[in-house]
C-alpha cells in the first residue's frame, strides 16, 4: 500500500529510503538503514523482521539480490510483501509478490530500487527511477524527495495520499556528530504529505546542515558591527564578550548551533538573522 526508493549516493557514504502511501504513518513501518551497510523498504503486507534480518546480512556482505533472495525465501507469506535494497554497492534489488494488490512492481538500477503497490499504474515506479537517475546534481536527501515526488505527481497510491517518511544516514553525520543518523522525517497523517516532507527537510536543512567552508564569513569590521546591530534588535545587546559570543547564544535558542563555527559566521546564520531581527539599516561599506 506504498510507493518507495532506496538508494545510495554515488560515494557510497550515504544510503536512505524516501516513502509515500495511503497509510497512517508509513515512514515508521517501511525503512531501515544502517550507515555503511545499506538500506532496505518492507511494504505491502509489512513483514517488519526484514529489517534487522536484512541489515544484519548487508553487514556481512551479502549482495542486495541474494539479501531480497534470503529474506522472501524464508517467509512463508512472501506472496504478500513488497521488498527493495540496496547495499555497499553493485544494483539495488527489489522483489514484488504475486498476492499484491495492482498495480504492484518494482524497477532496480545501480545502487537504487524503486517499488510500489496499489499504485495508479507502472509510471510510478517509472516515474521514481527517472526522478532519481536525472537528480544526480542534488543534495542525496533532497534528491530522494524529489524522486518520490515524482511518484506521487505520477499518480501514486492510487487510494489517495496520507503519510510520507524520509530516512538517510551517513556514519557521523548526526546531530553533532554523534549518530549515523542523518535525516529522520516523518509526515504521519496529511493531505499533502510529500509536499509537506519537502518543506520539513528544507527546515532541516537549514537548522542542522553543517556550513559550507567556501562560503564562511569572517565575524569582523562591519560584519561583526552588523551582527552586533541585529542582535541588539532582538534584545540581545553584545556585552563585553563581543559579538561572537552572543551569537552563540543566540543561534543556540535558534536551534541553529550546529551551523556555529569559531570566528566566523555561515552566511544561512547571518540570512535568518536578519530575517527575525526588527530592521536594522545594513553598514555601509568602508569607504
């Protein structure tokens, strides 16, 4: 009762899983991944041991086809499930039973695997595999949304819509560096949830994605004279600590502590700054 991708990134450092479907809170039933090792969906008739199982034969180096292989071999209600996983490398592998309800199947290309059920027809499982084949010059999360948009544009859970879940890890990209867990999403129950899942990951994004080194600005001169300014607005008058430090405090209030780096200031810090601060005319340049 789902439409879902599994995928990798090109470098192999990532691995997620992006769900929709016409079910309460799919994105907590569907994926699993584990940073390094892969990532697998169970839909239709959700047969949740085959996330541990499947991560646990990933892990030991079983190619993604052998894992679909064990896995549904095993299940006496194979006829049932819906199953795709990608591993360390090589192809993704998806297996559809017979007993799923039409339109059911999948479509497997290097390092994804695309599959649905009660779906509106094959064009969305097509239509998820040339979202996700064409987005290459994506970030890896927004490129997982993107595909399952196209699904749902596509036509879909052919029930309608109401959950949808996006999962990706990636060893140490956690919050502050202390899990594999890179996005964890989940739209339980809305009209719109692909929508709204794209909206929920571009505000993480925002809060929680580490600041590009190239784009940095020093926290000096008038960008520090501005900060100051702007935090002043907010109520938050710069004290004998300077500028740096009450932007710490701050951004730390603002959820915004993991784009923090010492010295300098990312430029989406110094935007929302500017945006929630009461208007503060900008410096003018040194002449």
């Amino acid at each position: 009762m789902t439409f879902s991708l599994v995928a990798r990134s090109a470098d192999g450092r990532l691995h997620g899983v992006a769900v929709a479907s016409k079910f309460l809170a799919a994105g907590a039933l569907v994926p699993a991944a584990e940073a390094e090792v892969g990532a697998l969906a169970t839909q239709a008739h959700v047969n949740l041991a085959y996330r541990p199982q499947g991560l646990a034969l990933l892990r030991t180096g079983v190619a993604a086809a052998d894992v679909v292989a064990g896995l549904v071999a095993a299940d006496a209600q194979r006829e049932h499930r819906q199953l795709g996983v990608v591993g360390v490398s090589g192809a993704g592998a998806s297996w559809t039973g017979p007993a799923c309800h039409p339109w059911a199947g999948g479509r497997t290309g290097d390092g994804w695997a695309a599959q649905g059920n009660i779906l509106t027809g094959p064009e969305v499982v097509d239509a998820l595999g040339d979202a996700w084949l064409g987005g290459s010059a994506l970030p890896f999360a927004e490129r997982l949304v993107a595909a399952l948009r196209a699904g749902d544009d596509a036509g879909g859970d052919r029930r309608g819509r109401q959950s949808a879940g996006l999962l990706v890890v990636e060893r140490g990209g956690g919050y502050g560096g202390s899990s594999d867990v890179l996005v964890d999403l989940r739209v339980d129950d809305h009209p719109d949830p692909v929508a709204e899942l794209g909206r929920l990951l571009a505000v993480h994004t925002m809060l929680f994605s580490r600041p590009d080194p190239a784009t940095l600005l020093d926290l000096s001169g008038a960008v520090a004279d501005e900060v100051a300014a702007l935090l002043t607005a907010l109520g938050r008058p710069v004290g004998d600590e300077g500028a740096e430090a009450a932007l710490v405090s701050w951004a730390g209030l603002e959820n915004l502590e993991e784009r923090l780096v010492p010295g300098r200031i990312d430029p989406v810090v110094l935007t929302h700054l500017r945006q929630v601060a009461p208007h503060v005319p900008a410096p003018r340049p040194a002449s």
